[in-house]
C-alpha cells in the first residue's frame, strides 16, 4: 500500500496528539497515582512508629508554650470567660453591656462552630476600642458581624449607640 502526502501528514498528527495528550493529561495523572500510593504507604508505615509519639508530644509542648504566650486558660465555660472579659474591657471604656444571647452552635464539616451575640451601649469610640482589643484577643475567637444602630431617647433628649455583635468561635469535633 502506497502512502501519500495525505496519509503521511495524518499519521505524523495522530502522534503529535497523542504526544500532546500523554505530555498533558496522561503524565501528570500517573505521577497522582505514583504520590498517592507513596503516601497511603508512608500513612500505613508510620502509624505504629514511637518516633510519631515523640514528634506529637513535641509538638504539643511548643503548642502550650505559645498558649501560655497568649495567656490562654483553659476553661470550661467559655462563654463565662467571653462574659468576664467584656466585663471588664467595658468597664474601662465605660460602656454597657446590654445584652448577651444564647450561643448559637453549628456542626459542620468535622468542625463546631458556636457563635456568641451581644449587644453593647455607649460611645463610638469606646465600641471601636473594645472591638479592637476583643479581635486581637486569638483566646475569644473572630468577630463575624457588627450592626451599629443609633436611637434617641426622647424622654432624655439623647442620642444613644447600639452596636450587636456575632463572634464565632470554632473548635474540632
């Protein structure tokens, strides 16, 4: 059977794509592959190994080292502990605590997230640093949401700022 100049560029294309397609697709799959079982490998190898102990029980040392950095207690109600420690950060920005809700708890994803709502009464600038010093407080969590609301009191004749706020704080299941 003879070949043409037709036949010859068709065949020289085919292989050019299957080059194209094992450079691209093919290769990078079976490099996955070749990872994954090193690693279902190495996972069945070291769970029985007294190294991975030690590496952990390190590890959790240097993770109580920076815990006692931050001077984090642990408790067991942190609820209480939020409460005390808006207690106090109000009371020298001479705001009020105006209400403190339920923690909302949600499970999701191997991870519990409460969440924690509260309302503060004062000035803008006493919310804004109590605000501040509870975000850069990692013990108390991450504040999600804030609504400042201001209303007047007619019986007094005053203005007066509301701020509601939605920390969240996340734990592992």
């Amino acid at each position: 059977m003879k070949l043409n100049k037709r036949n010859k560029l068709l065949v020289i294309g085919f292989c050019i794509v299957l080059y194209i397609c094992y450079s691209f697709a093919i290769s990078n799959t079976i490099q996955y592959y070749r990872e994954y079982k090193n690693k279902q490998e190495e996972i069945a190898a070291d769970s029985n190994m007294p190294n991975l102990i030690a590496q952990l029980v390190q590890k959790e040392k240097q993770l109580d080292q920076i815990l006692d950095n931050y001077d984090v207690k642990i408790s067991e109600s942190f609820q209480n502990d939020l409460l005390k420690q808006l207690t106090s950060y109000s009371d020298s920005y001479h705001l009020k605590i105006v209400d403190f809700k339920e923690p909302h708890i949600n499970l999701q994803k191997g991870f519990n997230t409460t969440s924690y709502t509260f309302s503060l009464e004062g000035s803008f600038n006493g919310c804004l640093a109590l605000l501040n010093k509870v975000e850069n407080n990692p013990m108390l969590g991450n504040i999600k949401h804030l609504n400042f609301v201001k209303k007047r009191n007619y019986k007094t004749n005053t203005d007066q700022l509301f701020v509601e706020v939605i920390m969240q704080k996340n734990k592992g299941v």
